[in-house]
C-alpha cells in the first residue's frame, strides 16, 4: 500500500521553503533598496552642502540685474572722494559690473545706472578678464579680490572686436559724466 499523505506534505513543505525564500529576498531587496536611498540622500546633502562653486555669468546676470536699484542707491550716496575698495566690498568677489562685457556689444541702457567709477571698472573688468596686470594699486587690489581673476603677466592688451567697441562706450561715458 502506497503512502499518499507524504506526496502532499512534501509539496506543502516545498511551497512553505519557497514562500519563505521568497519573503528573504523580498526583506534582502527592500533593505539593499532602502539603503541606496539613505547613501543617495546623503551624497547629495553634503553634495550641496559642500559646494562652493563661483557664480556662473547667467547667475551675476541675474545677482546684478535685481540689485540695480541698489546699485542706484549706493551711487547717489557715494561720497566722490570714496575709494575703488569701498565700493568693491559691496560685490561679491564673483561677481561682475557688467557680465557679458566680453560676449556681447554693449547699448547705451546697459551702462545708464553705472556711476563713473563703476564705469572705469567695467571698463578695466574687459581687460581683467585676459589677466592684464594693473599699473594702478587701486586697480590691481580690487581685481585681485576676485575670485574670477587670474593675472597673466604674458597679456599684450589684444581685445575682441566686441571687447574693442564695449571699451569706446565706456571711455565715452566717462568722459561725458
């Protein structure tokens, strides 16, 4: 006579190991998961905290765009007998007076609000940017303080010709202020 009650224990006892393997790797998969959240979570956390990165021209654009009110202010409250530095510690040291000086040929309105030393910034920020190493302390000391600035003794003046007509509307403006 055959024995037909150990055929179903046998399966029953196979379907129990494969439900519990089945639950072990569901707990292994949602652990492993879980984890790999918390470790991304973390990266990016200290990623963030971590970075300490210079503006990017489109954020100065932006930095500089709202604070133009500001800068209106500090114009028609500066005292002429003020200093380059004075001034300068009101940018960051990643910023610029006028961003895409050197990528984009300048109009009248982009310089209306600039006060006459703002004015010689810029127009010395166009040769800041290729380096050139300033003759004038109060030049050199302001460019210096920016974290943008990498001076270049080997600069022999040369300019873009979108650099060459941003410089005449400067030096033009100056001279009419």
């Amino acid at each position: 006579m055959k024995n037909i009650t150990s055929a179903p224990n046998t399966r029953l006892e196979k379907r129990q190991s494969i439900k519990l393997r089945n639950k072990k790797l569901v707990a292994v998969a949602g652990s492993t998961i879980g984890l790999l959240v918390i470790l991304c979570a973390a990266y990016l956390i200290t990623k963030d905290f971590n970075n300490h990165e210079p503006k990017t021209d489109a954020v100065a654009t932006k930095t500089i765009d709202q604070s133009k009110s500001k800068n209106e202010a500090t114009k028609k409250s500066m005292n002429p007998t003020e200093k380059i530095g004075d001034e300068g510690s009101n940018l960051s040291s990643s910023e610029y007076i006028l961003p895409n000086s050197d990528k984009k040929v300048l109009s009248e309105e982009d310089i209306t609000d600039l006060s006459k030393e703002q004015l010689r910034l810029a127009r010395n920020e166009i040769y800041a940017r290729h380096g050139y190493v300033f003759k004038s302390a109060d030049l050199q000391k302001y460019f210096s303080n920016k974290s943008w600035y990498q001076s270049d003794t080997s600069y022999n003046g040369s300019l873009s010709e979108v650099e060459k007509e941003n410089v005449k509307l400067l030096e033009a403006r100056e001279a009419n202020f």
